[in-house]
C-alpha cells in the first residue's frame, strides 16, 4: 500500500492507494480560514499538522511507500536550526520580483523577499518548496523534485542564480520526480508513527503530478484540473507560441503541457458560498439548488474578472442585469456558468492553436460533483471523464511510488495501468445548443463591460 499525500492551497489530501490503483481509505485537511483570507504566519505549520493528522489517520503497518506532491511555485525559508523564518511566499500571491532574461518561476519570490527583508534573506539556510519541506521533516532530506531535466530551468539552476545575484549555497538539489529523496527516519518516525525506513518519493508540483494521475500522458488528452484554481492542460507534441496559454515541458519528456490558467474558479465558488450563507451546506445540495434555475437564463450575468486576456481570474468582478426577484440561486447559477464559460473559452483558445480537445478528464472537488459535470459538459461540448480516483495527484504520486518500488518500469506504465474510468458525463444536446447561443452573448457583453470598467477604474483614481 502506498500513502500518497497532496498539499493543495486550500486542504491537504490523502489516501491509501492499492497496488492495483484504488483508494482505500481517504482523508482531508482544510487549511484555509473560513473567510478564506490569503495564508499568514502559521500557514506552513497547518501544513504540518495537517499532515500528521491524515498520517495518524491512514496509518498502517503495511504502507511500503510514502510519496508527497504539493502546490507550486510556493516557496518557505528555513533558518539553522530547521525553523520557518516567514510565512509561505505562496504561488498566487504577487510578492514577485523577477530579473530580465531568467527563467526560473521560484527565484522572483526569493528576490522579493531579499529586497523587503534583507536582514530574512541573510538568516534563511535553505529554500524549500510545498512538497520538499514535508519530505525533509520526514527523511531529513533536503531535495527539491522536477519533472526531468528540461524542466530544471523553471525551478533555478547556475545561470539564473548569477543573474540574481544568489548564492546556490541556499538552494537544495534538483531530483527527477519519482527519485525515493530518502526513507523515514527515526525523528520522523515519532513525528508521524509512520515506521522508520520507508522510502519517501518526491512528488513534486501537482499539476505535473496530476497529469499523470489522469492518463493525460499521451498527446491529445486534457485534463481539467480544479480546485482552488483551475488548468485546463493539454497533452501536446509540439509547443505552443500564443502567450493567452503557457507551454511548458509535459512530464513525460518530449512531450509540451499546453495550459489555460484559470486562476480562482475554486475560490469564486467558495465566495458565492460565504457571501450567501452556505459554508455549513454539502457542495450536492448548493449545486442541487443553483440547478434549479433554468439553464441559460441570461440573467444575472456574472463577470469574475474583466482583465483584457481572459474572463477568469476573480478581480475587479461586477454581475450585470440583477433584478429584484433574483435570489442566490440565480445569482449561483451564473457564478458557474462563468466558471464554464471560462473552461469553454480556454477550450476555444486550444482548438485556435491546432489542439483538438475532444473530452476533458476532470480533476479535484469539483470533479466529484454529478450536477457540476454535466453543466460543463453541457457548455464547452465537450464529454466529461471522471476517473476512479478524482484527486488524480493522489492517484499520480502512487504512480511515481510504484515505479520507483519496481512494480512497473516507468510512470507513464503506470499511470497507463493505473488510470481508470469510471463515469462518462455526454452534453445534453437541447443544453448544448442553449449555452452556444447564451456563450456568444456572454462573449459580447463582456467586451462592453470591460469598456466600463476600465472608465470605473479611471474614475477612482482621480478622487
């Protein structure tokens, strides 16, 4: 049995993952606030408490394997003695202080954090990421995961650290994903009552983990991944140059992960909770209500974000045509479907390149909810796939886990092995043909609204 564990932005997860690839047992940790402000100063230590909880949890005395992803790029300073100097620069949050002609998506956090707090700066001993800060409690191992080689560079390395100005002194070794960085020592053992000696696999960055944990390991699959944010990630055999998507190096190497950024679907729905009373209510009963307003009603109109771009990201938001007889369900129901309008418009923005999206694998919370799925698949078009295990960096990480024990010679083996299935969500056609109509309109008021509130903006900074 391997224990994979995931530290998300907003809970950590974790499950017992068999060798044949199913969840038998399975555990969360919320991590935010309920007013669901940004991280403060404890946040790394719910990190580690959260993951002592699920260990004590799903302990067991036949875990062969323990493997750890986590969110990224976030980055957590650690003085002499292992202390945590500052809170979690978190890859959301925009302390960012990039240097010209680098490529490394950490090193700006770091350079912010130098040029606020140099006095910090001098005192950190080592940089660690979500992921490698748990293994080291763990192994006393300080290492941070990569995809593979090509993908170093996103991390840091010699020529970016000149650029900086840096001392590499401060930064760990760059291992492959799936490497065992070490096994549970006896400090982590009495941490943790895990038994000492199993190996601990890096993991690395979730959204590279989830891939694999979806089957999007062969060209031409995506993978909807959602949780606090969201990434529409395609599987590609070439790059892609148009900077609306990122291209980065996919985990199988040779092969481009295409992505749509979406960056606060997750949140948004959890503001539309908070705002309407609802954080005490079941995800199922929420979204049971929402779906009993009409689909495509056309009012309200819910704009998350209006910055030229892109429809996703929840700033500087507004709800257009609101009418006094409207009351939080209609108000839901447009908070998601501009949810799905943004995966749509993503889903366009591939197609515009030449990757043909012909299903979305989906990935995370939302991905466990009937009536969410077949919204979106109502909207893009597109068929919805659910696999056995939604929380596919759970399910990924035991793939790297299995590789690195021997079972198979490789993750992508794996994962083909591993990956199953188990629900197909079709458009409803009548549905389908609603939402083309409602999306273009969507499309045009968005343009206009841009337009006021970029006067809006203008606006207040002359009073």
């Amino acid at each position: 049995m391997i224990l994979a564990v995931d530290i998300g932005t907003s809970s950590i997860k974790g499950a017992i993952i068999s060798p044949e690839g199913y969840a038998f047992a399975y555990h969360k940790v919320h991590l935010f606030p309920e007013d669901g402000r940004y991280p403060g100063e404890g946040y790394a230590g719910s990190w580690k408490s959260g993951f002592l909880e699920i260990a004590s949890i799903l302990s067991r005395q036949d875990i062969s394997a323990v493997v750890i992803s986590g969110n990224g790029p976030t980055i957590i300073p650690l003085g002499k003695e292992g202390e945590v100097l500052h809170r979690p620069l978190m890859w959301m949050g925009h302390e960012n202080l990039p240097v010209a002609d680098t490529h490394s998506f950490y090193l700006p956090k770091i350079n912010w954090l130098r040029e606020h707090n140099p006095s910090l700066y001098e005192r950190t001993d080592v940089f660690l990421t979500t992921s490698s800060y748990i293994t080291w409690l763990l192994t006393g191992e300080k290492a941070v995961v990569s995809a593979h080689r090509k993908f170093d560079q996103y991390i840091w390395g010699k020529e970016d650290y000149r650029k900086y100005g840096m001392d590499e002194s401060r930064f760990p070794e760059i291992v492959p994903m799936g490497t065992v960085v070490g096994t549970v020592s006896r400090s982590g053992s009495v941490l943790t009552g895990l038994n000492p000696g199993i190996p601990v696999v890096g993991g690395g960055v979730d959204f590279m983990v989830s891939l694999i944990g979806t089957g999007v390991v062969r060209p031409g699959r995506t993978c909807d991944r959602a949780g606090t944010s969201e990434g529409i990630n395609f599987c590609s055999e070439r790059p892609v140059p148009d900077k609306r998507l990122r291209t980065l190096p996919h985990a199988v190497e040779g092969l481009y992960n295409v992505s749509g950024i979406l960056s606060s679907t997750g949140s948004l729905f959890e503001w539309y909770r908070r705002i309407t009373g609802q954080e005490s209510y079941g995800y199922a009963e929420t979204l049971a209500a929402i779906n009993s307003v009409p689909a495509g009603s056309g009012t309200p109109m819910f704009f998350p974000g209006l910055k030229d771009g892109g429809l996703w990201e929840f700033s500087n938001g507004m709800a257009v045509g609101l009418e006094a007889f409207q009351g939080r369900n209609e108000l839901g129901r447009s908070v998601m479907e501009s949810i799905g309008y943004a995966v749509r418009r993503a889903v366009e923005l591939f197609e515009e390149n030449g990757c043909n999206v012909d299903e979305l694998r989906v990935s995370g919370g939302q991905g466990k909810n009937i009536i969410w799925n077949q919204i979106k698949a109502n909207i893009t078009g597109c068929p919805i796939l659910v696999p056995e295990v939604e929380d596919a960096e759970l399910l990924g990480g035991a793939c790297l886990a299995s590789a690195a024990l021997g079972r198979f010679n490789n993750f992508l083996e794996a994962s083909d092995e591993l990956v199953r299935i188990k629900k197909t969500f079709e458009p409803d056609k009548r549905e389908e043909v609603i939402y083309k109509e409602e999306y273009e309109k969507y499309k045009a008021v968005s343009e206009e609204a841009k337009k006021f509130l970029r006067n809006v903006e203008d606006l207040k900074g002359s009073f």
